[in-house]
C-alpha cells in the first residue's frame, strides 16, 4: 500500500477531490502553506492499494494546472545603506508536486 502526498494549487484542490471520490478513493484535505511563496496550499493525503497509484497520479495530473506567477524578490543592498529594491519575478507554480510513500501498515478501528 502507498500515501500518495500531493501539494496542489488550492483552487483545484474540490475538482481534485471530486474525481477522486467520483472513482472510489477516500483522500483528506490539509491546509498548507509554501515555505517559498509563504502562500496557501493545500496538500491531498490519499492512501491506496500499489496498483491503484497510477489511477490517482492521473487524476491529479488532470485536474492540477500549472499557474505562472509572480512574486517578488530583493536585491542586494543599495550603496551602504540598508535599502533592499524588491523586483518582480515570473515563477511557475504546480500543477502539483506529487510524493509517493511506502505504508508499513494501515489500520481502520
Ligand atoms: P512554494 O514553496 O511556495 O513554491 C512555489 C513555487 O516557487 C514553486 O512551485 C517554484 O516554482 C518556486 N520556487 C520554490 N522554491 C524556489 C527557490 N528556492 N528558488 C526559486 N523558485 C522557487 P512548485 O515547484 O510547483 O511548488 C509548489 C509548492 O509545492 C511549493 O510552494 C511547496 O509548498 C511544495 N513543494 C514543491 N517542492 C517541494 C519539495 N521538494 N518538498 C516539499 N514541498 C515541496
């Protein structure tokens, strides 16, 4: 059995989990936020049986797009004073980062 770990734009995170129910899979939904951006996201916990893992990586592939945006990093420091010019830079975000991990054991009491 595998955790698939999945870190996702939040806006698909419903369109997501709604294929996911539609075809049988239980997922759970966490808030998360990127250290990078320091923004929302959301990370989908979806345990499965190994022959299934495919079936989910496709859905999240379908369903997760890749957004470019643009965030803004600062410049070394200006003269000797302690001035820091932010400029803007185009980064391209997701689809998703997806994570496939091995479970030792699963139980439901
Ligand atoms: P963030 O860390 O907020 O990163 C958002 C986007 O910023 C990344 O998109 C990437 O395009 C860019 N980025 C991240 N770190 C960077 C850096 N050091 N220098 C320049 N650009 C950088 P994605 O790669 O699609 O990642 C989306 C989110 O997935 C990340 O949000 C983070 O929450 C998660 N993530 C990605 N790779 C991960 C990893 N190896 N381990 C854990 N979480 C990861």
């Amino acid at each position: 059995m595998k955790l698939i770990m999945a870190i996702i734009h939040d806006e698909d995170a419903f369109h997501v989990m709604d294929a996911l129910n539609e075809q049988g899979f239980s997922v759970t939904k966490q808030a998360s936020t990127g250290g990078f951006l320091r923004t929302g996201n959301t990370t989908l916990i979806c345990g499965v049986e190994d022959d299934k893992v495919s079936v989910v990586m496709d859905i999240i592939e379908k369903k997760c797009k890749a957004r470019k945006q643009i965030t803004s990093v600062n410049t070394s420091r200006v003269n000797s004073s302690d001035t820091y010019i932010p400029y803007p830079v185009e980064i391209i975000v997701g689809g998703a980062t997806i994570f496939v991990l091995d479970i030792a054991q699963m139980k439901k009491v």
